[in-house]
C-alpha cells in the first residue's frame, strides 16, 4: 500500500519525478545569529521528512559594517534601565525568517506549491502535481 503513488510530478525542464523540501529559517542570537535549512524528499502522502541539516554560511564581508552605530545609540538612550540586559542574547527562532522552498530533485528548479491549510498548515501541494487542484479550500 506504500508504494501507491496518487500523484505524479514529471519536471518539464529535467524530466525527473523526484521533489525535495527546504526549511530555511534564522536563530536569533545578536550578531551571532544563524541561518539553518533542513531538507528532504516529498513524499507520496504530501508530508516530507528532512533527511539533511546544514548551517547557511553568511557572507562574512557583509559583517560588521552596519553593527556599531545600531547598538551605540540603544546604550545612550538607555540609562534607565539595567545595561547588561542587552548583553545577553537568547536563542530563539524567528518564526517570520521561515521559509519553504520545493524543488526539482534533478535540477533544482524551483516549483511553486501550496498548503492545504492555512498559515503553513498541514501538507504541501506543488503546483505541478497531477493531483493539484487550484483554489480548493475549505
Ligand atoms: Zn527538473
């Protein structure tokens, strides 16, 4: 029953049947924070696992020019309230910073999808899937 395939993608460009899912998303860290993206094949039911995790090198030349001003001016403006606050920085994910990508497994192309629910909820329909239907909702 698993190996039931109830939908087909055949890239237009590549030929190949095979799509892969990207999670790309940010953690917050002050001026160490972090991009991440996890990634893995779609699966038949329209739910993905990511089978890969790596972290997105910055472009380190972009470092440390827009920083210093940003950071002076909070101190000064500041002196009310405790200083070392602002030296601590707590991980956390930035839920706005996450995004989705689908691709072509063969040529990376990039598909447009949807979800089947709102807010990025439930499973994702890649446009040029068989079983795609546009504007069902519910
Ligand atoms: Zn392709």
């Amino acid at each position: 029953m698993n190996d039931y395939q109830p939908w087909e993608f055949t890239c237009k460009t590549c030929g190949d049947h095979s799509l892969t899912v990207t999670h790309i998303w940010a953690i917050l860290a002050g001026p160490d924070s972090e991009s991440w993206q996890e990634w893995g094949p779609l699966d038949a039911d329209h739910l993905w696992q990511f089978e890969f995790k790596e972290k997105v090198e910055q472009d380190k030349d972009d470092k440390g020019k827009v920083e210093r001003g940003d950071f002076g001016e909070f101190a000064e403006d500041d002196s009310a309230s405790k200083p070392e606050e602002f030296e601590i920085f707590e991980q956390e994910s930035d839920p706005e910073s996450d995004e989705f990508y689908v691709n072509c497994a063969g040529c990376d192309r990039e598909i447009e999808f949807g979800w089947s629910q709102p807010d990025r909820g439930g499973r994702i329909f890649p446009v040029e899937c068989s079983d795609f239907i546009p504007g069902e909702r519910k």
